[in-house]
C-alpha cells in the first residue's frame, strides 16, 4: 500500500476531527472554530480533487482499515462513480458553508458547524463504503446530523416537519436491518463484492428470501431518495428548514440514487436469481411519476422554498427515468445529470433565501409585494436557476435531458420517458415563469405595505452566483464531463471488475 492510498480515508477523518474541535471552540473562540470549519470544507475539496484524480487511471482502489481485508474487515473502495460524488459533495458543501456564514444563518444555533461536518462525514463514508453494514451506518451517521440541521433556527413548523422527519427516516433503518440480516443468514458475508459472488451460488431454497431482502433493500434506498410514493416526506421537510440547510439536502436524495446505482448492478445482475434487476419492474414508473407530481407541485407551490423542494423532487424522478433502463448509456446520462441537479437543486434554495430575506416580511410567499433592494438581481439569479432546474438551453439541465433522451432511445419504454421529460418540462417552464414574473415583475396592489427589513449585503448573492456559474461550466466543458459520465458507468456496470479489485487485492 503506498502512501498515496491512504488518502483514501480522509474525506472521513477531516470530518471526523473538525466535528469534536469545533464543538469545544465554538462557545470561547467562534473565529477560531469558523476558521477551522472553514479549513476543514477547503481540506476536504483538495482531497476530493486529488481522489478524483488518482482516479482518472480507471483502477479500482480499495483501502483496508486496520489492515483487514476483505471480506472480514471494513473496505473503503474508491473508483470513478465514490470520486465523482466526493467531489461534488465537497464543492456543495465549501459553497453552502460560506452562504451560511455570510448570511450569519449558522448563528441560529451553537451546533450548526459540527452538525454540518458530521452529516459531511457521513456523505463521505457512504460514497466510500464497500460493506451494505458500513452503509447503514454511515446512513444512520448522517441521517441524526440532518436531525439536528434540519431544526436549525427552531420554529413550530420545522418542528412538527422534523417529527415526521425521523419517524420517516427510523422506520426505513428498521427495514435496512431486516434486510442486512436477511443478507448475513443467506450468505454470511456483507461486503459487497464477497455478497456478489455468494448470491450467484445460492440454490433455489434461498431464492425467496433472497428477493425479500433485495426488496427491502430497494425500498430503503427508494425511501432515502424520495421516490414515489414513499415521497411525501421531502416537501414538507425541506421546505421547512432554513433554506441554507435546504441546500445542502440538495444532495441527500442523491445519496438514495447512488446507492441503487451502487447495488443493483453489483449484488443484483444477470447472475442475482430471483432477485435479477431487481428495481425493474416498478423503478420506470415510479420515476414517472415522481417527475410529473414534482413539477405539478412547480406549478402548484405557494412559496420560494416548498417550490424548490417540488423541483428536487422532479429532479429525482427525471434521474430515475435514466436509471431505470439500467444499460450502460442511460446510466451515464444519469450520472450527467445527477452532478447538475444537485447544482441547480441547491441554487434554487439559496436563491430563495436570499430573496426572502429582501423582501421582509413578505418572505418567500409567490405574491406581489413592493419594490426591495436588490430585486433585479435576485430576480436574475431566480432565472438562470430556473433554466438550470427545468433543463432548457444553455446551462447543463438541457444537455442533461437531451443525454437521457438519446441514451434511452434503444431502451424498452422510451416512449414514456419521452413523453414524461418533454411534458414535464413544459409543466416546468410555466410554473417558474408564473413564479419569476409574480416575485420579480408584477406590481404589488397599491395599498401593500412597503418591504420592512434591515439592509443586507451584496455578498449574499456568491453562493448560488458561484453554483449557477459552475452549472455554464458543466455546460462549456460537456464533452470532457460526458466523457467522465460514461468512463463511471462502463465501470459501474462491469461488476467483476470491482469484485477482483476488492477480493483479489484481498488476497
């Protein structure tokens, strides 16, 4: 093992030591804590770039903790599909971290930085992990950070969203237990390459249980990404929390995706028995779905941040509507497309943060109100995040849905996903105009109150600048990403390479 391999657990420890030590300063010495937590961001954004790069050679790298190998010790594995995630993780967490600071929004609470770190810590161990156990946990790790994030500021309303927020999220860790144990007694392992190749040797006695476990699986992971119709949670609990803590969930339902991403080919191909792609028969409408009911709740919304919600979950179906197929092509348009909705998703929250701060005591509420400082360029932003969001020229939602529309041509059932991205992009266009022109561009009724606020600083608009310019850049640099999107899928969907770097660098 060389000492470049070891860079492999650090997108876990930096968390793991900001955590504690920001909690002992952040009372006594708060700048010393915020340079710490902003050091951390930045330490983990230079480990994501030299990950991603280490793993341009398009090998599989595992690292052994303790020196156990696989199957008996914890595995992290790093490869094409773990970079791209740490990367974009790291960039979205640097980005919100400094919108959070700018706008004082970590002042709400004393716990907002080591909260923030530990839910990172658990992201990053879940882009990592090559063991279904180590999964749960470091699902469990950032699932009770987002606990404490998501009542930030406090509030009755978050309150009550964050209540069935953990009893939503508590239920599918019962599932994701069942099924880690029925997977233990089928075949007494969980790392997932040795779980790959004992699946394919199990007779026809185990092929029962083993398709319950694989649906209890699946459903979990549906559960984390907010699938239909087990979605009815993310709505109401994004638009709940403070939008700067919004924008970081932007990727949490991504984490449902990857997961899928991760298992399905691997534990459930062609060699799985009666679990053989196992998502297949529900995953197409269900993504569907979640696409259409996610852009009628666009149109439907009633505030800046429920809107932004809707469009994550729009986002989700669309990606699904990729995924679904489960061909190498499709799957590498998804993975296009997954980077630039994370990006818009968290734009949309930062833009309507700083929107309603702007407009006092109107808020984020979809009405007229009168003329507020900086409207014109909030508006802007409100524009291109909307571009971005509902995927029309020139920013990387447009090439994104265009990749799914070419890659899934050949695939069973394109005409539905045909006729789910163009009509839900229509649906997309109208609710955000409606939306833009009513916040931005109607006059408020003559006897509206005036805007009452204190004044805010420019540099509130950074953050989601920063986002929408790194979506242009998505877009400008199409080929190279596209290039990365298929190199990831071709080794996603070759699962014996990853159980011969797991188990033979075991060995």
């Amino acid at each position: 093992m060389t000492a470049s391999d070891h860079l492999l657990v650090a997108p876990i420890l930096v968390p793991a030591v900001v955590v504690p030590v920001t909690m002992l300063l952040m009372r006594r010495r708060r700048v010393f804590s915020l340079i710490l937590s902003v050091g951390g961001c930045v330490a983990m954004l230079a480990v994501a770039i030299a990950l991603f790069a280490m793993a341009q050679d398009d090998a599989i790298r595992s690292y052994a903790l303790g020196d156990w190998g696989a199957p008996f010790g914890i595995v992290l594995v790093l490869d094409r599909l773990s970079a791209t995630m740490l990367l974009l993780s790291a960039v979205l967490a640097l980005v919100v971290l400094g919108h959070a600071i700018v706008t004082a929004a970590d002042r709400r609470g004393w716990h907002f930085h080591p909260l923030f770190h530990f839910q990172l810590m658990g992201l990053n161990g879940a882009f990592l992990t090559g063991d279904l156990f180590n999964l749960f946990v470091f699902f469990e790790v950032l699932l009770i950070a987002s606990y404490g994030l998501m009542l930030h500021g406090q509030g009755a309303l978050r309150l009550k969203a964050g209540i069935a927020y953990v009893v939503v999220n508590i239920v599918g860790s019962a599932l994701f237990l069942i099924a880690l144990g029925l997977f233990y007694g089928l075949t007494a392992t969980l790392n997932m390459a040795d779980l790959s190749r004992r699946i394919a040797t199990l007779g026809s006695d185990d092929q029962g249980l083993l398709r319950i476990a694989a649906l209890l699986l699946m459903t979990v992971f549906a559960l984390k990404a907010a699938v239909v119709p087990i979605h009815l949670w993310l709505p109401r609990t994004y638009a709940a929390t403070m939008p700067v803590v919004a924008a970081l969930f932007a990727i949490m339902t991504k984490v449902g995706v990857y997961a899928m991403i991760r298992t399905v080919p691997l534990l459930f191909g062609n060699g799985a028995g009666a679990a053989a792609w196992v998502p297949a028969p529900w995953l197409l409408p269900a993504a569907m779905a979640g696409a259409i009911l996610g852009f009628i709740g666009v149109l439907a919304a009633r505030g800046l941040r429920e809107q932004a919600a809707f469009a994550v979950l729009a986002s989700t179906g669309t990606l699904l509507l990729a995924v679904a197929p489960w061909r190498e092509a499709t799957l590498a348009a998804a993975l296009y497309y997954l980077v630039q909705a994370v990006l818009a998703g968290a734009a949309l929250f930062l833009v309507a943060d700083v929107t309603l701060r702007r407009r006092g005591q109107y808020a984020d509420a979809i009405v007229p109100a009168p003329h507020f400082a900086g409207r014109d360029a909030a508006g802007l932003l409100y524009m291109v995040a909307a571009i971005a969001a509902v995927g029309l020229p020139p920013l990387a939602g447009f090439v994104g849905k265009l990749l799914i529309l070419n890659a899934s041509f050949a695939a069973p059932g394109w005409q539905a996903i045909w006729a789910t991205i163009l009509g839900t992009t229509l649906i997309g266009v109208i609710g955000f105009s409606r939306t833009g022109s009513t916040l931005f561009w109607k006059a408020a009724p003559p006897d509206a109150d005036p805007v009452a606020g204190p004044a805010r600083s420019a540099a509130e608009f950074a953050a989601p600048l920063v986002l929408l310019t790194l979506s242009a850049a998505l877009t400008v640099a199409a080929g190279w990403a596209t290039a990365q999107a298929g190199a990831a899928a071709r080794q996603v969907m070759a699962p014996e390479r990853y159980g011969s770097a797991i188990l033979g660098a075991a060995r």
